[in-house]
C-alpha cells in the first residue's frame, strides 16, 4: 500500500528558538538536531526522536515537505532521511520534482490565478497603503505569487487583520496571521491541491497531513487522516473536522508526536496491505 505523508514545516515539524515551547527543566529538556542554517546561524530544530522518525517515515512512505515557504527558504533545510522526490512550495504554487518546479503544474496555477482572484499588485498595494511604519518592520512577495508583512505584533491595531482579511475575501484572497507574519494568498493557492496531484502520480491509497495554521486547513481536510499541534492558529481557533485529531502537545513535542502518529498509521496501512496480499495469494 501506498501512503502518502504531506506534512507543514514550521512550527509543525521544525521549530524556531522561540517557538520550541520548551517549559520542562533544562536536564530534561530534549536533545535537539538543527535542520536548517541561515546567514550562517543555526535557525530551525527538531528533536533527536523526531530526526529519527522522519528518516524512517522518509523510507516507509511518500514524504512531501509542504510549505508556504519560497522554494529558496525550503532548500535551506535538511531534513533526516532521504532526499523527498516530491516538495510542495509556496502554498502550492510550486510543485516540485526531484528539486526542480514541474512546468505544467506551474502553468496550471498561474491559469487559476489569472481568471479567480485580483491580482497580487492589487493586494499588495492594498496592505501597504493601510498599515502603519510604526508596526510595519518589512514587506515581502514570495515567488510573484502572494505577499507578507512582517510587523511588531505588540503595537498591530486590533482589527486591523480582519479588516484586511474582509477586504480580501472579496477579491478572492485568505489573510492569515503567524507570528509575527500577516500572509495574503490567493484562495486558488492552496497545498491541497498540489497534494492531490502528487497523490494521483503515485496512485497512493492513504493519505495523512498535519499542519498548525489557517493555512493548512484545506490541506487537513484535504487527506484521509490529519492532526494538528495544541498551538497555532487552529488551535487558538479551536478548529476541528471529522478525521482530524488536535494534540495536546506544544512546540517542538507537537512535531515529535505528529511523526509518532504517522509512522503508527503508515505502519497499520503497510501491515493490513501485508496481510491482505497474503489473503489473496492463499
């Protein structure tokens, strides 16, 4: 049997400094491996537990990193385990192959895009012309597909993000708020669709995800089975759908016992397939 494994990134699986949410005692704290380096600084871990079940999960099943990273953020880690043949980029605007973004999956976005939402100047110009440089730090495009800011949440108005996400709606564009990061995405963006095609080319017959923010949700709901971590936009949501399980676990344990559950479910799909072909072979 077949399982594909499409899971988010940040704050699912790898963890920042200040997102790792370790509040036991430092001599039980877990050891931790860095799975990514920026600027010459170490920027994202995992635990040694997790590491170890990411290789294993990379071998027993289809593994798909899928983020809304650039496909430049996403090369920056290194992930345990075996090279993924397949990643997914930009919310879903890049699909790629063995490292490389697949043409026809690129052109089939940018044909959504162009007849189903406003354009990204548009919204661009919207964001920038109502936020305040007294909380505004940066403003960023990622790959001509969507935008972000980057703001000091302590001094952002309350409001001001539903007001842009209302604004948004109507143009056929999602605002979501991580961090410190205010995203607007086109709603034809989306990992689930990516995740689907990549379920069709490899005709698995399982599909499982997790993810934290808003986000992932069409990606969760998406698959036959998900999870998603006691933190992040979902979970301040209290979000919930049928098939989907809400951890309890925080931080930098959310990713370990996200892994669990995946190698626990690939494990049961690949025995009751085992078992099932030895039923037909009697």
């Amino acid at each position: 049997m077949t399982v594909l494994v499409a899971s988010d990134l940040d704050r699912t699986l790898i963890y920042s400094t200040a997102a790792l949410a370790l509040g036991m005692p430092d001599a039980e704290a877990p050891r931790l491996l860095c799975v990514e380096v920026h600027e010459s600084k170490p920027l994202s871990y995992m635990t040694e537990t997790a590491a170890g079940l990411l290789a294993e999960l990379g071998r027993t099943a289809v593994f798909v990193p899928t983020t809304t990273r650039t496909r430049k953020q996403y090369h920056r880690i290194s992930l345990p385990g075996p090279q993924p043949k397949f990643a997914i980029c930009a919310n879903g605007g890049h699909l790629l192959v063995d490292g490389d973004s697949d043409r026809d999956w690129r052109r089939q976005v940018a044909a959504r895009l162009d007849h189903e939402c406003a354009s990204l100047d548009e919204v661009r110009g919207h964001m920038l012309a109502t936020a305040d440089p007294s909380w505004l730090r940066k403003e960023r495009v990622a790959e001509d597909l969507f935008a972000y800011l980057v703001v000091e949440r302590d001094l952002l108005p309350e409001g001001w993000v539903k007001e842009l996400a209302d604004w948004a709606e109507g143009k056929g564009w999602t605002v979501s708020l991580q961090g410190r990061k205010i995203y607007a995405v086109p709603k034809p963006l989306t990992k689930s669709a990516a995740v689907r095609e990549i379920a069709r080319r490899t005709d698995a017959e399982l599909t499982l995800a997790a993810g934290d923010s808003l986000l992932d949700a069409d990606l969760l709901l998406a698959v036959d089975r998900a999870w998603r971590p006691g933190h992040g936009e979902l979970a301040d949501a209290g979000w919930t759908a049928p098939g989907i399980t809400a951890l309890a676990e925080r931080g930098v344990a959310a990713g370990e016992e996200i892994l669990r559950r995946f190698a626990a479910a690939a494990g049961a799909a690949g025995a009751a397939g085992a078992a099932g072909g030895a039923g037909a072979e009697v």
